[in-house]
C-alpha cells in the first residue's frame, strides 16, 4: 500500500523512455494546461458550490451553520470554503484556483504512479494528459465538488505513507490526519482507507494507533468548532433526525432513469468501468509482491473501494463519480499486460479522441475568449460561453447574463437580511452577490420538500415565519421551457411559491412577491401531492410585512 520512495530496478525508467514519446507527452500536456486552466478558472459555480460558499459565509458573519443555515453533510468543507475566502478571497475564481490546486495533486500522484509501474516517464507523463482532458471536459456540476478534493487527500494520506511508513508512527499520524479530513466531508471515505489498509497488512501497531489518532483528533476538532460556534445541536439533530431520510432517498436514482443520466453526463468515460474493473480485480487476486506489484493492489483497491462506495452508498449524482473514473484511467494505464497488446495503443487513442469528442475540454468557440480569461474578472455573457456541451445535462447550471438582471432588480428593491430567499440550488449565488442573510434556514426549500418529503410542513413553517418579501424561482429546473412556460405562475390556487405575483422576468428566472398567507407548497417535483402547513395560523401583516416593490411595477424584466 504506498508510494515506492525508490523505484523497483526492473522497472527504471531509462534514457530511452525520456525521448520521443515522453516530449510528445509533455507538449500535449503542456498545451492542456495552457489552454484549459484559464478557462476552467472563470467558468460558472453550480448551486452545490455556492450553498458550500454561503455556509462559510454564515460563519464570517458570526452565525452558525446548521443552525442558520441548514445543512446534511459534515462540515469539513465549510472549514476548506472558508479557509479558500480568507487566503484567496471569496470570488469563484478563488474556489476554481482552489479546486484545480487539489486536481493537481490526484493528476500528479496517480500519474507518478502510473509511471513508477510501467517503468516509463513518458507513460506517467500521457496519464497526466488524459486525467486533465477528462476533468476539463465535465460539466461545471462535476467541478469545485468535494469527492474530488476528498480524493487529493486520500492520494496524499498514501503517498506520506511510503514504503517504510509501516514502522513510521509519526508520517502513520500525518497519513491518519489526511484521511480525517476527507472523512471530514464525507465519512465514507473512510471504507476507502479501509480497503487500502487490508491490501497491505504490513503496518505494526504503534503507526497503526497513531493512524487512527489522527482521523479521531480531526472528529475531535470539527466537534469542538460546532460547539464554539453554537452550531452543535443543530448538527447533531440533523444528522439523527433528518439524515435517515436523506440517505434512504438515495435509492431514487437507483434505475434505468438514473444510470442513464450517468451514461449521458460522462459517455465514453463510463466505458473505462468495463476495462477497469475486471483488471482491479485480477490484480488483488495475483500480485502480492515487489514495489511495483504492491503500488498496483493500493490502485486496484482505491478504485473498487471507491466505485463500490460511490455505487452503494451515496446519491447518483455525477460529481460522486469522477474519481471513481479518474482512478480507473490510472489503473488500466499502469496495468502493464495492455500494453503488450497488438492493439492497444490505437484502441487507447481512440477511446480518447471519442471521449474528448464527447466531452472536449476546450472547444474551438471559447479560445476566443481565453485573451479575456488571463485577467482576474471576465463579464457575464463570457462565463455563460465557458459553459461546456455537459452542462445542460446538469439544468441547474446557472444561465450568468440572466441572473445579473435578477441581482439589478433585487438591489433596487432596498432588500435587507432574510427578506430573501432562493427557492432552488440554482439560484444560491444570489445571497452572496445581494449580501444578504436568507430568509429561512432552509435556504434551498425545493431541496429539502424533495428529500425530506414528511417534513415540508416544517420547511413551509418556517418560511411563513419568516420577513421574506421575494422568492426567485427557475423553470429550466422545474423541467419548463425558459419562454412560454409561465402556466406554473397563472394560477392563484398554485401555492407557494407559484402562486404569488410574478413581478420580473428574466429569460428561465422569476421573481415572485411573496404574499400572506403562503398557501400550499408545491412543485412538479413533488410525485405525492403538495404540503400544508399542519396547526398553523399565518402571520398578521404586523408580524411580518407586506412585500413591496420599488416605485412600480413595469420593470425591464417584464410582469404580468
């Protein structure tokens, strides 16, 4: 299980592996890294980023997460968010500098194992390539996520390890700290550490008890955080309460719909499953000696604890299951027995060209821009040019240029904190470009009346508590046209949050004055009927104010 710090003689890369193959490797990666870096750097957040953002946010402000913004995954990212805003800044670009700096980090050990293996420079070199090709070619919805930083740490916690770590308690502590903060964001990380430990039994007790100090002094600390910032009640109540139901909801991906949802987000990139996966396990079954040997049982194990755990354990979303892809490119890249296939090299190419096809990470329209991309700030207009041909797959994906005119609107409206709230993840950006605190703790409600479907009584409670004055609504993610799709908000009996007044438009964005009582919560997500709020009395307009709009009610935007 480790990272050789010497490598095995049998497999030395030599002088003639350096040449010509190896400058052709570095030529085209160094023009991936050229073109695609500045790119990748100002394409658009998706909501998923931008609740991590306005959770670390919350903490700036002296405000608790969980308790004042409600959350269900353990708070290691909140802790990386805000450490990014604090060195970095807060802008997108920050976080996208952030998230490439980690991919770094998988791309160059998976590559430097992958060349340790097949005893080739320029096959680490190739490697690199084409884990940067795949990882620029997905959608937005797949960047700046935290499987993919989870998996820089894993890398990490085994490269420190190395070949004589097992006698080492001191690196053992570094590599269990490592694992503690992936497991951090998600705890099942920690069934990868497992596997890995069990493929290479060598470690003796003392590295092995400072190894699980290190992950428990990291629990410790996220606890004592929670505690200091009164958010630790909170947490615990909606991970014992809440949680159940979120992760039995993951099965809901789990058919056809799903796995063709996958098939569409990634195409030929799911075929290295179909190589990967019996190699790995061939791989555990014979080879159990030498460095070499030993480095690809670590690969085999990464990648079937991790596929496994993505699979099984968690919600098919696409961005669960990139590194699962990207430690199957390494294991049947470093597999040497391909390579003595007749024809291997040109099936390698063009399964390649036809993923890139598929999914390129740079298309010829958007290297009109990259002039634009090497300064700090780019408009709108060319954010939403950066977005790749994945990212429509993903609907909730920002359209840029039309929520500025949401932003110009809502900033003239003399908006104050939790007058706001954004109905879908879509549309979170907004609390941080309105500088303002969310209406309810659910800040995402179509999220949560999804995934916790006894509860939205209590969401729509809290709401209706609430000073809220407009919710901003996205068709695109209701499964709508952007034009001519406004039947959702024509009728008075459609609840909340179709009900209430449209009073701006913006191409698939709505912007709707809320009005007391709230009514029924409803969508066309919700498969068993709308929610009512149980015993409950709204609120006298005393209690809680009346929307307003500026000055009139014709906007740029257009109302009805």
């Amino acid at each position: 299980m480790s990272i050789p710090t010497t490598p095995d003689n049998t497999n030395a890369p030599t002088a003639k592996s350096l040449a010509p193959t190896t400058l052709a490797a570095c030529l085209v990666l160094a023009v991936l890294l050229t073109t695609t870096i500045p790119l990748t750097l100002h394409r658009p957040l998706t909501g998923d980023a931008s609740v991590w953002q306005l959770l670390a946010r919350t903490v700036e402000r002296g405000d608790a997460p969980y308790r004042d913004v409600f959350e269900t995954n353990l708070p290691g990212a909140v802790w990386l968010h805000l450490s990014v805003r604090r060195t970095l800044g807060p802008s997108p670009e920050a976080l996208r500098l952030f998230d490439l700096l980690l991919f770094a980090v998988v791309s160059g050990v998976l590559s430097v194992c992958v060349g340790r293996v097949r005893g080739s420079v320029a096959a680490g070199v190739w490697t690199a390539a084409v884990l940067w090709a795949c990882y620029a070619g997905q959608s937005i919805w797949c960047q700046c996520q935290r499987d993919v930083w989870m998996l820089a740490l894993a890398l990490a916690a085994v490269a420190v390890r190395g070949d004589r770590v097992p006698d080492d308690a001191r690196r053992s502590a570094v590599e269990g700290l490592l694992w503690g903060v992936a497991a951090s964001m998600k705890p099942f990380v920690l069934l990868v550490a497992i596997a890995v430990e069990l493929t290479d039994r060598r470690r003796t007790l003392p590295s092995w008890a400072a190894a699980v100090g290190g992950v428990l002094a990291v629990a410790t600390a996220n606890v004592a955080l929670l505690v200091s910032l009164g958010a630790w009640p909170s947490a615990f109540a909606i991970w014992t309460e809440w949680n159940p139901d979120y992760f039995a909801s993951r099965t809901r991906l789990w058919n056809v719909r799903g796995l063709r949802m996958l098939l569409v987000q990634f195409g030929p990139w799911m075929a290295i499953h179909l190589t990967a996966l019996p190699l790995a396990i061939w791989t555990l079954a014979v080879r159990r000696t030498a460095d070499s040997g030993r480095l690809q049982r670590t690969l085999a194990a990464l990648y079937l604890a991790w596929t496994a755990q993505a699979f099984l354990l968690q919600q098919w979303h696409a961005y669960v299951h990139v590194p699962g892809l990207l430690l199957g490119i390494a294991c049947v890249a470093a597999e040497p027995l391909l390579q003595r296939a007749v024809l291997w090299r040109p099936a390698a190419l063009a399964f390649v060209a036809a993923a890139c096809w598929y999914a390129p990470p740079v298309r010829a329209s958007q290297l009109a821009v990259w002039p634009e991309c090497l300064g700090q700030t780019v408009t709108a207009s060319t954010r939403d040019r950066l977005r790749g041909p994945l990212d429509p797959v993903y609907p909730a994906g920002p359209t840029t240029v039309d929520l500025e005119r949401v932003v110009g609107f809502l900033n003239r409206q003399d908006l104050g904190d939790r007058e706001f709230l954004s109905y879908g993840f879509a549309t979170a950006v907004l609390y941080e470009r309105l500088d303002v605190r969310p209406a309810s703790r659910f800040v995402t409600p179509r999220f949560h009346a999804i995934y916790f479907p006894t509860r939205r009584g209590e969401v729509l409670e809290s709401i209706e508590r609430s000073p809220v004055r407009f919710v901003v609504t996205d068709l695109v993610v209701e499964g709508q046209e952007e034009a001519g799709a406004d039947e959702l908000c024509v009728r008075p009996e459609a609840g909340f949050p179709w009900g209430h007044p449209v009073v701006f438009r913006a191409g698939r964005y709505r912007v709707h004055a809320i009005e007391r009582p709230l009514g029924v919560f409803v969508s066309p997500e919700f498969k068993d009927g709308p929610a009512r709020q149980e015993g409950h009395t709204p609120h006298s307009s005393a209690e809680v104010p009346e929307p307003r709009v500026s000055s009139t009610r014709t906007t740029e935007g257009g109302v009805r």
